[in-house]
C-alpha cells in the first residue's frame, strides 16, 4: 500500500491537534505527515499570553504545551519558521518559504489541513506599524511586546480597543506597573456584552486605575525621531502618550491562502466547511481553528469566534477524518469568559443585537443576586442577563457579570442553548446548593424566572 502525505498548514491548537490524532489513528508506514508553522512555536495556549505579560504565569515556556521537538519525536515533520506562501490545488502541492533563509520548495499532499489561524486587526492608520506598536495573537507576537516592555524607557501604554484581547491586555500592562489608558470606539467596553451590562466592566476598569476613554476614534499613531511610538491621537483632537501601544481591536481570519485559492469563505472571511470539517467542494481538504466560520446553533448561521476551545476540537474532529474515522462538529453557542481584577465576566448566544438582526423577536430579564448564600462571609453581586425568544421562551443568551464564580456559571446557559431549552424549562433545573457556593435560588434560576413572566407579559 502507497504511502499517503498529509500537509498541515498552522502548527498552534488545531493544526497540530489534527496531526496528532492522525499519528495515533495512522502509523508512518500508512501516512507521512508534514507540517508548516511561520513562528518559533507550537501548541501553545495563545489565551495565557496576558497572565504572562501581567505576570501571573512565570515564563513563557509554561505556555507551551507541546515542542516541535516532541511533535517530531512523534514522526511528525515539522518545520517552523516556514511559511506556505501559495497553494496549488490542481496540482496537490503547496509552495513554502524559509524565512530565515528566503528558500523556496514545492511540497506535494494527498490530504491538506489548513490550520491558519487568525491575525490581529490592524486598521491602516498613519504610524500604525511603528516600533512599540504591537498586536497580540501568537506567541511570537507576545514575546515582542515583552521585549518592549522591558526596553521601554517610560511607563505609560494605551491600549487601542477594549474587546477580550483589550481588557486582559490593559489588566496584564497595570500588574506590569505601566499607566494604562484604553480608547475605543463603542459606547462602553466589551462589546461582546449589551451596552448596560458592559458598563459594570467599564466601572471596574476604573476601579483598577484603568483610564477608558470611550466612542474614541483613533486617527494616527505619533513617532518620535526614531521612528518609535510616542502618542496616539484621536479625531476628537486628543493625544494620548504612551511608550507602548498594543492593539486590542479584534482579529480577522487568516485567509489569504484560501481566498487566492479559490476556496469558499464566509460572510466574515473565515473558510466554509462541512460538519467534519471538510472544506466545502473539496474532499481532501480540512480546514479548522481561527481561520474558519462555524455555525452558530442559536443564529442557525455562520459565524467567525475565534477561541482555542473550538481549535482543539476541530483538530480532534480533522485528525479522526484525515485517519480514517469520522467526527462531526457541531457548531457552538458563543460561551466566553474573562475577568478583570476580580470581577468575572461571561457571555453565550445572542446580544439583544445578534438577536435583532437574525429576525427574533425577544424578551429581556436582568436580575442582581449574590454569588453565595446572602449571609455567607464574602458573598458578591452578580447581575444576570437573559435573552427568551418572545413567543416560544426558547433560550436565547445570557450575559454575567459579577464576583467570583460568576463566570462559570454562564456553563450552565451554554448547555441549555445547546439542548434547546426554554427559560420555563430552565426554571427547573436541579442545580446544586450551599450557602458558601449560592443562594437558595441560583443567580441563574432566578434570571429564568423573570424571563419567563417577561415572555408571558408579552403575550404574542
């Protein structure tokens, strides 16, 4: 039997997690596997790099979950600072890049994952590439911003959006000692959240000492003689100084390859596959991570949510497909948590705007309860917020914000949109109770609950 070759594009969560299921399912005298990675390093956990800036992880390396060294001691050929700079589908071939070298050779496959990932927004303002200017996906791109953390001669950093990647990063730059102030666009931060709920982070970003400058229209970065960041400026005639600057934007799918390939992409840019994650139209090609749409099971469209939880498993699913079994995937519900200082934050489904737009008409319920039973030592607020479909109370979304184990509890949403629950059939979930974890009615049970008597107020 010939031996087949298997080329993986992207060595981060589901690239090499594709490759190292398809090792355990194939041996190498079944299937050659040989993968391209642009950066120094692989499988590693991109959601830590702000823990490391802030310095709650130690060191880098502790972010790292497998070496290249280890993937190759597996019979995985892989080849970092590699670049795939074209793909030839007619001719089953891709053509890679030595970036350390400029070499160039063409590397034929049988199958092909494509494991891109995605790149950090970078809108095309003056200075925007300037020394000190730093966006945040990868871990080479973490290991730039610390050394100019550590070159920076002043302590002053503004960070350029107020998303997941923002926040986290503006929390890591204030543990880091530096002045931090946050501009963005939207009317509060995390836009991830409703505008109301997004306020509470907005108060504990001061709280922290976080200067957050809200619908700010960022125009220009300013540079100093050597061509380094200095200032960033607005179109409301403000300048904001800073020794660094780190974009917290959002990130787009890294798709490039795939567009000028003629693959199909989404509404959004990210590659369109199939439940197994085989790009459509394209039986030996699978795509997976940040540089795919997935579908969005509460939306019943495709969408672009770019996490690591996702990239693992769509690595599992494309590595039990490349080795002869079969796996599907799904589709999500959009669950996410983060955390600034000590206030919990968390999301799944729909925003009252995603809700909007895909046609739904909805109720809203927001409630204030406690994390713990009300007289237990250290309880914390926490504010829930639930969206029910008007007619039907099927689940929407749920938002929360609030003290510890706040963010968690937005798991057990996660699970009823997945199941298709009402909020009538949520109110009588058996969760678990005592006084140091919640109170007699869980924080989540009572949002239910209001939801409900808003879905039977509404009527119709």
């Amino acid at each position: 039997m010939a031996v087949e070759r298997l080329v993986v594009v992207g060595g981060d969560a589901a690239g090499m997690s594709a490759a190292s299921q398809a090792r355990r399912l194939r041996s190498p005298a079944e299937l050659e596997i040989v993968a391209f990675e642009r950066g120094h390093f692989t499988s590693y956990s991109a959601c830590g790099i702000p823990y490391w800036v802030g310095g709650r992880v130690a060191e880098r390396d502790d972010l790292i979950a497998r070496t290249p060294e280890e993937h190759r001691s597996r019979d995985i050929d892989l080849r970092t600072r590699t670049e795939v700079v074209e793909l030839d589908l007619p001719g089953s071939r891709v053509r890679a890049r030595d970036l350390d070298t400029g070499s160039e050779s063409w590397t034929e496959y049988d199958k092909l994952v494509l494991a891109t990932g995605a790149r950090p927004v970078r809108p095309r303002l003056p200075g925007i590439g300037a020394h000190g200017v730093h966006g945040i996906q990868t871990l080479d791109d973490g290991q730039r911003l610390m050394d100019t953390l550590h070159r920076a001669e002043g302590r002053r950093a503004v960070v350029v959006g107020a998303g997941y990647i923002g926040v986290e990063m503006a929390e890591a730059l204030v543990g880091r000692g530096f002045e931090v102030t946050v501009l963005h666009r939207g009317e509060q931060p995390m836009a991830t959240l409703d505008p109301d709920m997004g306020g509470l982070v907005h108060s504990a970003m001061n709280r922290m000492g976080i200067r957050t400058v809200s619908r700010a229209e960022v125009t220009k970065v300013l540079t100093d003689e050597e061509g380094r960041a200095r200032a960033v400026a607005t179109s409301a005639g403000e300048e904001y100084e800073a020794d660094v600057v780190v974009l917290g934007i959002g990130v787009e799918p890294r798709t490039a390859l795939a567009r000028a390939a003629g693959l199909p992409l989404g509404p959004s840019g990210g590659i369109l596959t199939d439940l197994s994650m085989r790009v459509r139209g394209h039986g030996n090609i699978w795509s997976g991570g940040d540089c795919v749409e997935v579908l969005d099971l509460v939306a019943g469209r495709t969408r672009h949510i770019p996490l690591g939880t996702h990239a693992n498993k769509h690595g599992q699913v494309i590595g039990s497909g490349v080795g002869g079994g079969y796996a599907t995937f799904p589709g999500v519900v959009g669950t996410a948590v983060s955390k600034v200082c000590d206030l919990e934050i968390a999301r799944t489904g729909l925003r009252e705007r995603d809700a909007l737009e895909a046609g739904l008409r909805f109720v809203t319920a927001t409630i204030t309860s406690t994390n713990t039973a009300g007289y237990y030592p250290g309880a914390a607020e926490m504010t829930v917020k639930m969206l029910a479909e008007r007619r039907t109370g099927r689940l929407l979304g749920v938002q929360i914000v609030g003290g510890a184990g706040a963010a968690k509890r937005v798991d057990i949403a996660a699970v009823a949109l997945t199941a298709g629950m009402t909020v009538d059939r949520m109110v009588s979930l058996d969760l678990g109770y005592a006084p140091p974890f919640s109170p007699v009615w869980d924080p989540i049970l009572v949002a239910a609950r209001k939801a409900v008597a808003a879905v039977h107020s509404a009527g119709i």
